[in-house]
C-alpha cells in the first residue's frame, strides 16, 4: 500500500487487518484477542505476536504523526504507532483503552515487553508521534497536533535490523476493534528539542 503522506510503501504483517485508505484516512481493525507483547513476568508464558501491522522502511531520522481514533469496546483495545527492528526488538505508542479509561500508553520490547501508562486522554483520539534521532526512537503524544508531550526515549538495542514503522492495531482480551489514522504527516529529521513542544 502507498500513501500519499509517506515517501516509502507500506507492507501489512500478521493476521488480516482490512486496511484501507481513502480521502486522507487510513483505517484497520484488531480481531478478537490480537495483539503483540511479550510478558516480562516469566520465561513460561507464550508470547502473543498476532497483531496487524502496516509498515514501511523509512531512512534516516524521521517523524511520523497521525490522529488516532479508537473504536473501543473493551479493556485495552489499542490504536498504535509501531516501531520494528527485530522478533523481540520493536516498541509501540498506543492510544489504549486501559483498562477503562483512554491512556496513552507506550511498551518497549527488547526480548521481552515492558508496559508503562503515561496520561488519561478525553474522548477517543489523540494525535500520536514516533521519532528516529539517531540510533533512538522517541514517543510524543498531543491533544491538537501543535504541542507535542514527550513521553518516552529509547533504543532497541544492538545487533537488531532495519527500523520498520507503521501502523498496528490491538483487541488483547476483547472481540475486536477498529482504529482510524488521519492527519497522517511524515517528516525528514528528529526534533529539534525532544523536551520543548516542538
């Protein structure tokens, strides 16, 4: 798939996501229990890696933004920018439903996932970012598309491949979910100042 608003092709990953583009919008939808995480509580739990994806290779540093609308129905249904470099090498910038609430929600995965909430959010959008500064990725989220909240910093680590980035969607316990992507902006270069609003 091509977008107008990003200079690479994307490629869809994983179960069937009925991506579709039209007038500016991107959307997809999760089924039933899909998602992508890798739970750090023990080395005897399956991982769960099922999610769709929608991804595309990118050079250099980069932004990519989009307002992310959820379809929430149930705990933890997501709308989420994606970053890939590896199985057990990727992070996500989520728009979740957690566990009842809209949270902007991020997890770093570097064998296996963490999980961290960082703020509520009214209503069911919110303008999401991920950044390449470097051998880094950052996260931003913001109410408006203008003022950017940093919300986290990291790397995934060495040895890992190529960075892929996208689009994904997530219903982990729930039966399903559609996610919207729109004002969908890709940018040449990191951020100026990762902590200014910018």
């Amino acid at each position: 798939m091509q977008l107008p608003e990003l200079p690479f092709p994307l490629t869809a990953y994983g179960p069937d996501g009925d991506w579709s583009y039209a007038d500016g919008v991107l959307t997809g939808s999760a089924g039933a229990r899909q998602d992508r995480f890798v739970p750090p509580t023990g080395e005897g739990l399956a991982p769960t890696s099922d999610a769709p994806r929608l991804l595309g290779a990118p050079e250099g540093d980069f932004r990519l933004a989009a307002r992310v609308t959820v379809g929430f129905r149930a705990a933890f249904d997501a709308g989420v920018l994606y970053v890939h470099a590896g199985e057990r090498a990727w992070g996500k910038l989520c728009l979740e439903y957690s566990p009842d609430v809209p949270t902007v929600c991020t997890v770093v995965t570097r064998g296996h996932s963490d999980d961290a909430n960082s703020f509520t959010v009214d209503g069911d959008s919110v303008w999401l970012r991920v950044s390449r500064t470097g051998r880094a990725f950052a996260f931003h989220a913001s109410p408006d598309g203008e003022r950017w909240t940093f919300v986290r910093l990291f790397t995934l680590g060495e040895g890992t491949g190529p960075a892929l980035v996208g689009f994904l969607a997530q219903s982990p316990v729930g039966e399903g979910c559609a996610v919207r992507y729109d004002r969908i902006a890709f940018a040449a270069g990191a951020p100026d100042d990762l902590r200014d609003g910018s």
